[in-house]
C-alpha cells in the first residue's frame, strides 16, 4: 500500500553542479551561485559522457537558459536552427 506513494529516488547527479537533478542549482544565477560557464561549455562540448538521464536534464536547463552570442555568425546559425525547429 505505501509504495503506491513512495517517490522514485532519482540517483543521477547533474553533470554541470553535481548536485542531484532534482536538486540541480543550474537555473539559479547570481553572486552566491559560482560562475559555471567554463563547466557548461565543457558538459555541453562532450554529452556523450553522459547518461541519457543527464543530457535529457542537460537539455531541460538549455531551453531555460538565455545563450546568445559574441559572435554574429553563430547568432544567424543559431536563428536558422530556430526557424528550422518551428517547422
């Protein structure tokens, strides 16, 4: 009877904070969270370390975050990937 209530203890850690997904501090910024940017190109750089959990979690946190770039051709890159995925 209580294990209808139990909740499913997810063991997986985000590859990015390395706290556990459901615990992930990824979409909190600020100056009392650490700067993670050189962590975030890494993870990003290299998904295929990872557990499919982890890079689906991976992909949760890209949609929330704002990336925008210095450079004006990966700006028109990434509109075209946008306008692409409306489709």
């Amino acid at each position: 009877m209580f294990r209808l209530f139990k909740k499913k203890i997810n063991t997986e850690h985000c590859p990015i904070c390395e706290y556990n997904i459901n615990e992930c501090q990824c979409l909190f910024g600020g100056n009392c969270h650490p700067d993670r940017s050189k962590r975030i190109a890494v993870v990003t750089d290299h998904l295929y370390l990872f557990s499919k959990e982890q890079v689906q979690h991976v992909l949760k946190l890209q949609k929330y975050w704002c990336i925008s770039y210095d450079d004006d051709e990966k700006n028109n890159i990434l509109n075209e990937f946008m306008d692409k995925n409306k489709r």
